[in-house]
C-alpha cells in the first residue's frame, strides 16, 4: 500500500470518527460548559430532551462555597423582563431603607387646596377617602382644588416601553399621585342568555366613560372572548366592552389602566370632598407659589418592606417604577428615571462591583425592551444580597413555590419551601432567578434567561422547574 492511500485511508478514519462523535455529542450550544460534572450531564439531558431552541443564559452557584455548580452562556446580555426587579428591590433597600415611607399630604391656603403626591405606589382608595373626610371636617368650601405630582417627573412612560402596550395593569402609566394601580377594576359575571354581561367597576368616578356591548351566550359556536378595551390610542379615558360570555362563567374582574394618573387620582379626592360634605368648584395643576399653604392633613403608607412584597409576589411594575424615580429624588427633585438609573448603577457598581459598562438599565420593572443584562451580573447580586445586611428583608420579599397570589402561584408546588425566585415575563422572554436550598449544595443562587422563543412560554417554565428540582433533589 502506498504511503499516499494510507494517508488517505487515515484521513477517511478520523472524518468517520468525528462525525460519530458529532452525532453521539450534545448541541453545539451546549458543548462550552462550567459546572460540576454530574449536574452538567443532569442539566444538559433536561434541555436536550426539551428540544428547545432558543437564546439561553443559565448560572448556578453554591453560596456555601461560592463555587459553580452550572454555567452556560451566562454573559450573554438577554433581556431579564421582571427579574429586573432584584436590582430595583435591592437598590431600594440600599438607599430608601426597608422602613421608608411614601407621604400624601393636603395642604392649605385661603379656599385653595393642593393634594401633593410623594410616590406611594399602594396608595387606596379607602386611604384617599380617609384624607378627604379629615379635610372635610374643617374645610366646606374650595376654591381650587391644585394637584402637586412634582415630587416626580411628568414622564408616564419608561423608555423602551412599546407604543401600543395598551390599557393593560402592567403598563399602567407612571405618577407621583397614583391611585388604585392607576386602573379601574371592573367586575364581570354573566347576564340572562341574550343579554348583556353584568359589569360592574370600581372606583365609582365620573373621569371614565364606559359601554357595555357584550352578550351572554349558552354555547361556544363562534365564540368571542369578551374584551374589555380604552381608547389609549387617543388618550382617552373611554372604556368599551365587547365579545360574549358563556352563560356558565363564575365572576372575574379584568384590571385596566387609565390616561393621566395625577388627573385621576385628583378628580376621585374631589369626588370624595363631595361625598363628605366640601364642594369644589374647580380643579387644576400646581400653583406657582407654595410659601403660604400649610399641610392640613396626609396620609403615610406603610414601611417600603411592605410595597417591596407586593413588587416581588405580583411584579407590580408601577412599584418598580416608582421606587427607581424615589430613589432620584433623594439626589434632586424632581425624581426622574434617568437620576433613579444612574443611581441603581452606582450601586451595582459600587456595592456589588458589577462592571455596569456590560449592562443597560432602561427602567425599574423590565418592561422596556432595551434592558439588558445576563446571568453572571444577576448571580453577583443574590450573592452580595446573601452576605449583606438586607438578606433578610431581601429574601421575605421573594415568593416560593406554589404562594397563593404570587408569580409561582403555580408553580414548583411541592418545593415552595425550598425556593424563593422572582419570575420575569415578557413576549419570547421567560426568566426566573432566586434562591434554593438544597440539601446537597447548601444555599445556592440561580439565574435562568430564555430569550426568542415564539408562542407558549409553558414548555420554557417547565425546563426551569426541572433544572431548580434537579438542584434540590440531587
């Protein structure tokens, strides 16, 4: 045999081999791994059995050792939808303190009033019809009725938020005098088959219209799903609903945003004067001058903890918006986006040493599209968070698995005390990030990004269940 048909024979071989290998070997995106071998091959088998195919970021680390236990693409930047929320929570437990408190105050000068907002984001309306009962026992006739929302910019809307999110609770706009989630809640049951639906909404005000087209139905030929709709396209504080409603179908209630929170929250104060017993002739913005009114009455929320839970469990994005423009407003009033940012970036970069020239920052909540990070940065955070003074606080802000009224509502049932994570959602994003504890590895972090996927995110929750399971259980 020739020295050149041997070389080609060998040649032959080692391309058979390779494409043996190629065929036996995992996805080529999963072949740069980090990690504790067992896990890697654990972990690597619930993601190639899952067959998705997706843009992934995934590190887990023992925090009894701080070593790897996984990793895979953890630098690449994704977007983290409402696991955004952990940096939010976490800078505003570093600069607001877990006992701040947001004030709503009315104050006073001649026949005038101002009701002036400092950011509460759970702000009731029994909490606002408390302050109007307490005014209306000294004060029966006003003048004008000022509305002070400075204590915050005048922006609504975070950068990068999408144009037609809609009248939807998640977009509802942004306010310093903000009121019932800046929504209307409307209550929804079916009426006599052939009629309209019953609907009912709360808070009772004159600053919405509202039409109900709707029909009750006894069958699902056809079926449209009954729909309840603004006209957020013309800024408009009209509400329509239409579609059908089977005539079987327990009562809900739908949540919608409203147009102009400062101008909502307003005319309800002066809808409640009236129902105490102060007539308002008129309603306006702030006046110029605020040396002579002095505060007659206010309303303190609770302590930030307590929004805190409610940010984390229901991912309320106006919490995360607001606590962002609060924490600008300690810097210089009024608080705006850009101020409560840079400041949540100095302390990522201060605290928790994360390089922030590899991260974009757009908004509090992680609705806007243009914020980035990945998982190597989240993980940093839980890790500081876990030996820092706020673990504590941190920590009992984050549901577990199975919370009743909570993100994992469903989810991670049997291992609820086991987990605590924060969800994050947007279209083609799953994500979820927090803390387990497992019997094998100690307190450990996690932080799973899936990004640019199309259509039901359950298959993508699924492989994130199994991989934190794994963890526990292994």
């Amino acid at each position: 045999m020739t020295n050149t048909l041997r070389s080609l024979k060998k040649k032959h071989f080692f391309i058979a081999i390779f494409i043996a290998y190629q065929s036996c070997a995992p996805p080529r995106s999963l072949l740069y791994l980090e990690g504790n071998p067992g896990l890697k091959n654990t972990i690597n088998d619930i993601i190639e059995s899952s067959e998705i195919d997706l843009n992934m970021g995934i590190k887990i680390v023992s925090l009894r050792d701080n070593k790897t236990l996984y990793a895979y693409n953890s630098q690449k930047l994704l977007m983290p939808a409402s696991t955004n929320k952990l940096y939010t929570c976490a800078a505003a437990l570093h600069y607001l303190g877990n006992d701040y408190t947001f004030k709503t105050s009315v104050l006073k000068n001649n026949n005038n009033l101002i009701l002036k907002g400092g950011g509460d984001p759970d702000l009731k309306i029994d909490e606002l019809d408390s302050l109007a009962k307490m005014v209306s026992k000294s004060v029966k006739k006003v003048d004008t009725l000022y509305i002070d929302d400075t204590f915050l910019d005048s922006l609504n809307y975070g950068e990068g938020w999408m144009w037609d999110e809609g009248p939807w609770w998640y977009a509802a706009p942004v306010s310093a005098l903000s009121v019932n989630d800046n929504c209307i809640d409307f209550y929804i049951e079916p009426g006599k088959v052939g009629r309209s639906a019953k609907i009912d909404h709360f808070p009772k005000t004159s600053y919405i219209t509202f039409e109900n087209n709707s029909i009750t139905v006894d069958n699902t030929l056809d079926f449209k799903k009954i729909e309840i709709d603004r006209d957020w396209v013309s800024n408009k504080n009209n509400f329509t609903v239409t579609g059908e409603i089977l005539n079987t179908t327990t009562k809900d209630t739908l949540f919608r945003n409203i147009y102009d929170p400062s101008l909502f929250t307003g005319t309800i104060f002066k809808e409640l004067l009236k129902k105490h017993g102060t007539q308002v002739k008129q309603l306006s913005a702030k006046p110029k001058d605020l040396s002579d009114y002095k505060e007659i009455a206010n309303h303190k929320s609770d302590s930030l903890i307590v929004s805190a839970k409610n940010l984390m469990n229901s991912s309320d994005n106006l919490t995360a918006e607001l606590f962002v423009k609060s924490i600008g407003a300690l810097d210089s009033l009024p608080g705006t986006w850009k101020t409560g940012l840079d400041s949540v970036k100095s302390f990522l970069a201060g605290q928790v040493k994360i390089d922030t020239s590899q991260i974009r920052l757009a908004d509090g909540s992680g609705v806007s599209r243009y914020t980035l990070t990945n998982s190597d940065q989240l993980i940093s955070l839980l890790t500081w968070i876990y030996n820092s003074k706020h673990k504590d606080d941190f920590i009992s802000t984050l549901p577990g698995g199975g919370w009743l009224n909570s993100t994992l509502e469903k989810r991670l049932i049997n291992e609820g005390g086991k987990v605590r994570a924060k969800t994050g959602g947007l279209s083609g994003a799953r994500n979820l990030s927090g803390y387990i504890e497992s019997p094998k590895y100690g307190p450990v972090a996690f932080s799973i990004l899936m990004n640019g996927y199309i259509g039901s995110s359950s298959k993508y929750s699924y492989v994130q269940n199994q991989i934190v399971k794994t963890i526990i259980y292994d």
